[in-house]
C-alpha cells in the first residue's frame, strides 16, 4: 500500500501536489488555524470539502491542536464519515490487513485543542496503543524525533512526548506518522528519520514553516507498506 502522510495544511491545502498513484492519504491534523471554535469550523469544513474530492481510495484524519471545532463536536467524526473519510480519535482501524491507530493528544503547551498534561500521557499510551498496530497516527512527534524548535530564549530544544517515545519502543510499529512541530528558521523537522534503537519509521509530514505560512515548505511523504 502506498501512503501520502501530510500534516498542518493551516488552510493551504490547495498548494498541495497529490502525489500520482498512492493507495491511502493520511493527515496528521491541523487543517485549521484560529483557537476560537466558530471561527475554526468553516475552516475545517472548507478543508474536508477538498479532502473528499481526492480520488484516492482511502482517506483517514487524526484532528491536531489548532482544530477547535473538532474538539468542541461543531465538526463531527459523521462529518468526517459522509465525505468518506475515516477519522481517528483515540481508536484503531483495519484496512487491507494494516492496523492503524490515531489520536490528536499532544503535551500541554497553551491553551488548544486535545491536549493532555504530560503526567497523564504515559499511563494513556500504554492503555490507548494496541500492540498490534502497525501504523501509530498521532499530532505530535515522540521526543527526539523530528520535533526541533527554538524555546523562548533562543535555545534549541525537543518538544515530542517522551511518553508516546516509550510506548513506540514497547511495540515497535512499522511507522509512526505525525506533524505538529513544523519547520523552523535553520531547523528541518518535515521528513522521515529511522532510530538506531528501533525498526520504526517516522514520518514528520508537516507542509509549512513557522513564520512563512502562505507557502509550502514541504509536499509531505510517501510510505510503503508491502
């Protein structure tokens, strides 16, 4: 199966390049902008109105921080289902012999969408992730992995969950696709990394970068899964 991972479109996802002949579309969220929910929902639905006119035979979304309305039900997971498209919220699904689980909850970090205290995540992996999943979809990065930025005093620092690294370590899935931490200044988070410690792919699927919204930085990547 051939897989386009993209994430944090942030309203530009009419820049894309649908990628020729791939099998399955999978975003790591996003596709909004503004914190206020009725704000945010016309923008989620205008992005689900593009999404379901992919002729692409799979299609599934995991909802990311900045989508408020997902999070406050004024977009639904059945407004998700009638444009054909399978959405992911702390759950697994089957496709073709592939398990794929997805969630939205990332660290706490601001006052946004599905967000969890990072105390509370550890317990929450474990007990969310099946052992079996072959393709662990989530907003954020596990830490260490593609998830470079700048704190507020200019030093580098990794922003991924430490938690969700632990549980990848425990079941080793054969990839696991995320965005959230975007491009930045001289940092490149957008690709794909493999850990020594590990089989596991990773797949930053971020298409933009901070400070240059507007344009992309990134068309997202390709995964095989044979």
């Amino acid at each position: 199966m051939k897989i386009w991972h993209i994430s944090d479109t942030h309203t530009y996802h009419d820049l894309l390049k649908v990628p020729y002949d791939i099998d399955m579309i999978i975003h790591s969220g996003d596709c909004s902008n503004p914190r206020d929910p009725y704000n945010n929902e016309p923008e989620v639905r205008d992005f689900i109105d593009w999404f379901k006119m992919i002729p692409v035979e799979y299609k599934i979304y995991v909802a990311g921080n900045h989508d408020t309305s997902i999070e406050k039900k004024l977009v639904t997971k059945k407004d998700f289902e009638d444009a054909g498209i399978i959405y992911l919220e702390n759950e697994s699904v089957t496709i073709e012999g592939i398990n794929f689980f997805g969630s939205p909850h990332t660290p706490q970090f601001g006052q946004w969408a599905f967000m969890k205290d990072r105390v509370k995540l550890e317990r929450f992996w474990r007990m969310a992730i099946p052992e079996d999943t072959d393709v662990v979809i989530t907003h954020g990065p596990p830490r260490g992995v593609l998830d470079k930025s700048y704190d507020r005093n200019h030093n580098m620092e990794s922003c991924g969950d430490k938690s969700l690294l632990n549980r990848v370590l425990e079941i080793e899935p054969a990839y696991v696709l995320f965005g959230h931490i975007h491009n930045c200044k001289d940092i490149i988070n957008a690709g794909m990394q493999k850990l020594s410690i590990c089989d596991t792919w990773f797949s930053n699927g971020s298409v933009v970068t901070d400070g240059k919204f507007g344009k992309l930085t990134s068309n997202g990547n390709i995964i095989e899964i044979v």
